[in-house]
C-alpha cells in the first residue's frame, strides 16, 4: 500500500491588503489590461497614465486632453533608467477621486480643482471620478 496523504493546511504569510476604496459606484472597474510604463519612476496604484511615444508614461495637465488613451495602475510598479515594466490598468469604469493619484499635483495645488480640470478628458475615455464620503 501507498504512503498516507497528510491533508495538513500550509501555513503562509500572505495577507491580503486592505481595501483601499480606488474602486467606486456600481460600475466598478469595467476593463483592465496589460500595458508597457516607460518613464523611469515609482508608481503607485491609482497613478493616472497617458499613453507616450513608447508606452504609457505619467499623465501631464497639458497632455491628457489630446492623450490617445488613458487609464489607472492596478498595481504599484518601479521603472528604472532605460527599462520598461509591463503592469496593468484600468482602461474604463468609476474611481474615487481622492485616491486616484496625479502625477502632476503640486502642493500648491487644491486636489478638488485637479479633479475638476481633468474630469472632462477622463470622461471621454470612459474613466469616472466620483466623490466618495468615507
């Protein structure tokens, strides 16, 4: 006869991370995708992108109402000097506005008037911003 099969749980240290509220409305996020950063640089989850000349890059005020496409980090991604990392986004769907990140928020700057300036170039790529009471 075999050998006795031990149905012992594996124990890990893997957590799950807490919700962290980027996702919003009933749409929620409508479509991801694998895309190519290509600016060197620390991005974190929620990161507004815009498509570059070779792959997608921090969003700019002036860029993202001409930008061909758009879209959200699904994850936290570091690029470094002459590379590329492949990630994912969010290509469409409804966002809380106080957690998606501005690439190009200054300090000076008040976080509603960004959300205000760039909702319209979102819109029209089906990217949402809601305002959320948390």
């Amino acid at each position: 006869m075999g050998e006795a099969v031990s149905f012992e749980l594996v124990h890990n240290d893997l957590t799950v991370p807490p919700p962290d509220n980027l996702i919003a409305g009933n749409l929620g996020a409508a479509y991801v995708d694998v895309i190519k950063v290509s600016a060197k640089g620390e991005y974190k989850r929620g990161t507004l992108l815009m498509s570059g000349s070779d792959g997608y890059v921090a969003a700019t005020k002036e860029g993202l109402p001409t930008a061909g496409s758009i879209c959200i980090l699904t994850d936290d991604v570091a690029v470094g000097e002459d590379e590329y990392a492949d990630t994912t986004a969010y290509f469409q769907g409804e966002f809380n506005d106080a957690r998606v990140i501005f690439p190009f928020e200054g300090e000076e700057d008040s976080h509603e008037e960004l959300v205000e300036l760039v909702r319209e170039p979102l819109i029209r790529h089906k990217i949402f911003l809601r305002h959320m009471h948390l």
